[in-house]
C-alpha cells in the first residue's frame, strides 16, 4: 500500500480514458487490482473504478507502452525515490514544487498545489494548471510568500537556452530549506540539462510533472 502525498487527477483521466478497453482486462490483471474491479473494468472500461484502482492500471500501462525509466537516465516517463523538499501547501490554487537530489543528478518536479493530498478543492474552482514549463518559469520570477524570497528576480517566462533554464531550476532547489520527506514518484518529463550547483560539481538537471508522489521508506543498502 502507498501512502501517497500527491495525485495528478488530472493527469490520472486523461491517460485512463486513452487507454484501449481491450486492453483494460490484461492490464487489471497485471496491476493486480481487486477482482471485483476487475469485473466492473471489464464489463464497463469506464465506469465509477476508484482513483486509486485506476492509478494501478494506468502506471501498468505506462509501464508497458513507454518504457518507464529511471530518473537518472530520464525518457519521457520516468520514477525515482530520494528526499524531497515539497514547497507548495500555501494556496490549493498556486504551484507545488518538489525537489531533491541524488548523487549528481537534481530532479524538480513542479504541479498543481490542489494535486496535494489534504488539499483538495473543486475542481471548477481552478483557474489554472501548473503542470507546464511555462507554469514552472514563472514560478521563478514570482516566487510565492512562503517560498525562498531571495530568488525573487525580474525574470522571463521561459529562459532563451536549456542551460539558463537548468541553471534557474538549480538555483530555487538549492535554496529551498523546508524538511525533506523521503518520497517515490512517476514523471513525465518536461526538461534535461546540466548546471553548475554551488559546490561547483556539474548536475544533471532533470524537471518532470508527477503523475503521483508517494511517501516511501528509504533504503539502507542504496548508495548515498
């Protein structure tokens, strides 16, 4: 079982209703969903399944059709699990941010703060979805209150080369200091470069938009 601190809900039904219903069966099995779910699935692909049955069977399709890889060589889906700094709860309405690294890589992922669980609101109450790069590169030019103020800085949109872009993702992560929470993810990515960080090692910079962040335990025998 996963105790999960963010959802992409939205996310979660545009990728669920693209799947094939032939496929819905074969997948529920390999999700290993409860079977009575199963039967419904099968009966009906698309009827009232709960969210959390429908997360299954959309990363075990992901898992099939994309080749999910690791965040350190990130395709266009990716998973990992390292510390997380998550900067976010302020508004339901604002941006969440969550960031950690592992070794020489930094992973960002940046979403839609009414994702987070405990903080959940109508859906036709949202204006927007900040599940994009645009979304992300204004966050770094607006800095919410509650987030690193010395970062605020008159900034474009979208910076005009990846390297600049990785460097400005590196720079907010670097400066948040909110407690990690010890999490595992699934991505899509949006962004991969390198930067330079402030101990002057060169990081691959990599930046997704979470289909789901769970809380998981840490794993004494991995590397630090």
């Amino acid at each position: 079982m996963r105790y999960y601190l963010y959802v992409s809900g939205t996310k979660l039904d545009m990728l669920y209703e693209q799947i094939p219903p032939k496929l819905l069966k074969r997948l529920a099995v390999e999700a290993k969903v409860d079977l009575k779910v199963l039967s419904v699935a099968v009966q009906s692909p698309r009827a009232d399944v709960t969210a959390y049955d429908r997360l299954d069977i959309v990363e075990a399709y992901l898992e099939r059709e994309f080749d999910v890889s690791w965040m350190t060589e990130p395709r266009p889906w990716f998973r990992g699990d390292l510390e997380l700094r998550i900067a976010g709860y302020g508004s339901p309405e604002g941006p969440t941010f969550m960031t950690g690294r592992d070794g020489d890589t930094v992973v960002a992922l940046i979403g839609s703060a009414h994702h987070l669980l405990g903080q959940r609101t109508a859906p036709d109450t949202i204006r927007a979805s900040h599940s994009m790069l645009p979304s992300l590169f204004r966050l770094l030019r607006d800095t919410p209150e509650d987030w690193p103020r010395h970062h605020r800085a008159a900034r474009s949109d979208v910076p005009a080369h990846e390297e600049q872009a990785a460097r400005q993702v590196l720079e907010f992560a670097e400066a948040l200091s909110v407690p990690p929470v010890y999490g595992e993810f699934l991505a899509r990515r949006l962004l991969h470069g390198t930067a330079t960080g402030r101990d002057g090692r060169e990081v691959e910079i990599v930046v997704g938009t979470p289909l789901y962040v769970a809380m998981a335990d840490e794993d004494p025998r991995r590397e630090v």
